[in-house]
C-alpha cells in the first residue's frame, strides 16, 4: 500500500494534494505530451514546406 495511507486503509492526504495530484496525474501527463508533439511536428513541416516555398519563389523561379 503506498505510503500515504493509513494501517486502515485511510488516505491521508490533504484535500488539497488529492486535487493537484488528481488534476496532473500520469495521464494527463501523457496527453499533454502526446499533443505538444504532435503540434511540433505539424509546425516543423509547415515551417519546411514554408521555407521551400519560398526558396522556390525567390531563387527558382527567378532562373526562367
């Protein structure tokens, strides 16, 4: 039993530690994770397609 427990099984924890441990735990964890990568990854390839783009613009396009 973890250590915030009581030998009758009691929680022991402040209503206060119960909530932010509640409101934070491991799965929220993960899925704010999950999200931030996904949203690094989409802005990542918009920033090469973006940087493409514009080098095809101005350098490319510029030889015909």
């Amino acid at each position: 039993m973890p250590q915030w427990f009581d030998q009758h099984g009691r929680d022991m924890r402040t209503r206060d530690e119960r909530e932010r441990e509640d409101t934070a735990g491991p799965a929220f964890r993960r899925l704010f994770l999950r999200a931030f990568a996904i949203a690094a990854i989409i802005g990542l390839l918009v920033g090469i397609v973006w940087t493409i783009a514009g080098l095809w613009h101005f350098h490319v396009s510029r030889l015909f």
